[in-house]
C-alpha cells in the first residue's frame, strides 16, 4: 500500500506548476554496449556504464532479425550541478515494426515503480503516433549519481535504420525530473538520445544553465538577459541573477520643458517632480526643444495682440498676460 500511495504522490507532483530546481537542465539519453548479450536471467540494472555523458555509446551493430541489442535510458546532469531525483516522466520512440521485437524491459533504481501507458514500449495506444509512448518511474528513494540508468530494452533490429531514442511524454509533450524538495519540484527536460543500427545516433548532454541578470540601457531602461545578449545589444551587463526591479540602472538626464518655455537638463524624474515634461532620451535644451507660451503684445496705438515674444513688434507682457481686458496702456489725443 505504501508503494502505491507514493507513485500516486509522484503523479499529484507532476501535474503541478513547473518552476526551476535541482534538476534543472537535466537529460533523458541513451547508451548501448555490443560486448553485451542478452540473457533472461542478467540484472541489466546493475551494468557499469561510462560516468560521464559524452561517452555514452549511441550505435550498434547487432544483427537485425537475430540479436538483441540492450539499450539504456540514463538520467545525466552537468558535472557541477546537484541532482536528486525521485520520480521520472518520460517517453520512447522507434521504429520497429511490432511488439515482438522487444524482447525485454524493465525499470532501474531503488524500488522503482512504474505507470506505462497501454502497450508500452512498442505503443500508447494513439494511432497518430505510432511507435510512441510514455511512462513514468517512481522512486522509494531520491537517486543523487550525476549518471545513472533510469531503464534498460532488450530489442531486436528489423532494418538497418531501426532506431530507439528517448523523447518526452507523448500524451504532454513534456519530459519531467521531480526532486525530494519538500514540497517537491519538477524541472522540464529537453535533451534525449537515440541508439541507431548500423550507424551513429546521438546524444544531447546537459550543458550548465546560462545565467542571466539586469541588462542596462543607455536611455535608462533595464531588461533580463544573458550577459552575451546584453552586450549585443549595447547593454551594460550588471551580473548573474540580478534583477530589473527595483531597476538598478542610471538614468539619463533629458531636456524638461515648462509652462513658460524654460528648458532645465535633469534627469525625468527630477522634471516630473519640478512640474515639468521631459522630453525623452536623448534630448538636450540647446536649442530649446520647448513650445514657448503665447504672450499679450501691446502695440504703440494701444492695440493688444496674443503673439510669441520673438514676434512681438511692440511691448511683450510676459508669460501668463491676456489681452482680454486690454492691459496696453491707451494713447492720449485732442
């Protein structure tokens, strides 16, 4: 019962939300040995296999129709990284033509359980995807190895091109580690494997994270981005896992226009803060970038007009004057 309630605790992680953890840039890839023949009675799970990704083994060339070639799914993390995991969701690709060509299977790890889809490995049962199907392995125990064997076939080839790789969940389209957090979180998988007969498969090992912080721009403004992006875009790169809020960057100082067509150099804030009305990045105050006022302008004969100081013919009132009522001092006469 207890092994029962902890792989329905392993499905209740995997649908929650997904955020990055321990696990996070892991690998679902895949290794074969030639010098392996397959038995009934040989504990695949036990096998030494390279501790290191990049000399997996993804070829073989047992005979197709006649030998099985062994094939393991392993769980691989960068050398710097802290891996626990407890509970796998992952997914098989082939290209065998019928159930008969697997001779065997079986899951690896401390107590592992399993919940395959209906037909796995040959089929999940989906018609438009055949050759495809999902499981998902639960642990009694959290597994901490940076290489490990997560599952182990037993197939046999039909064609010279048959391959089986490791891919994400069919039914999701995602491929999950969960960790031993409490409460538990899962980090996404993107890198797989496929083992090819008769010629060279492939591995896509774990990488480290690429890190990313507060990029600075010259108008003041900050985005989240990998150092090389930033400078790309002729950011100032403020260092790994820095943050856009509060935002760290100087900010530039901008013409800031008045009611009265003053123009001061300060930076927007400043501006907002006297009253003002920045004029953007980049703006400069010589020449004056603001909209100068209209202004009563009093013409010799008493006559008073609205105009700017610079067309004024007679005596400009200033910023703020009116000519309604007439503030121009009246001509005498006879």
């Amino acid at each position: 019962m207890r092994r029962h309630l902890l792989l329905l605790v392993a499905v209740a992680c995997i649908c929650g939300p997904a955020m990055a953890a321990r696990n996070e840039n892991g690998a679902m890839v895949v290794h074969t040995n030639d010098s392996v023949v397959y038995t009934t009675s040989a504990n695949y799970c036990a096998s030494t296999l390279p501790t290191v990704c990049e000399e997996l083994n993804t070829s073989t060339n047992k005979p197709v129709e006649e030998a099985e070639a062994v094939i393991w799914f392993v769980a691989a993390f960068w050398p710097e990284a802290d891996p626990g995991v407890t509970t796998l969701q992952f997914g098989i690709e082939h290209n065998l033509p019928s159930a008969d060509y697997f001779s065997d299977y079986s899951a690896c790890g401390p107590q592992p359980l399993e919940l395959p889809d209906g037909g796995w490995p040959f089929s999940g049962g989906n018609p438009e995807l055949p050759g495809q199907s999902g499981n998902l392995v639960a642990y009694g125990e959290a597994v901490y190895q940076h290489v490990f064997p997560f599952y182990w076939f037993a197939a046999i080839g039909s064609l010279a091109d048959t391959y089986v790789g490791s891919r994400t969940y069919p039914a999701t389209n995602e491929a999950k580690f969960v960790d031993d957090g409490n409460p538990p979180i899962e980090d996404l998988c993107f890198n797989f494997g496929r083992v090819e007969w008769g010629a060279a498969g492939y591995n896509q090992c774990p990488q480290p994270p690429i890190a990313d912080g507060a990029c600075c721009f010259p108008d003041g403004h900050c985005e989240v981005l990998e150092s090389g992006d930033c400078a790309n875009a002729g950011g100032v790169y403020q260092g790994d896992d820095t943050l856009c809020d509060p935002n760290p960057c100087p900010q530039p100082q901008v013409a800031c226009c008045f009611a009265d067509g003053a123009c001061t150099f300060v930076t927007a804030e400043q501006c907002a803060q006297a009253g003002g009305t920045p004029q953007g990045y980049p703006s400069d105050c010589d020449p004056n970038p603001c909209p100068q006022p209209l202004g009563a302008c009093c013409q010799p004969d008493g006559t008073c007009s609205m105009t700017l100081q610079v067309d004024c013919t007679g005596s400009w009132l200033g910023y703020g004057s009116d000519c309604d009522p007439n503030p121009c001092e009246q001509p005498l006469g006879a």
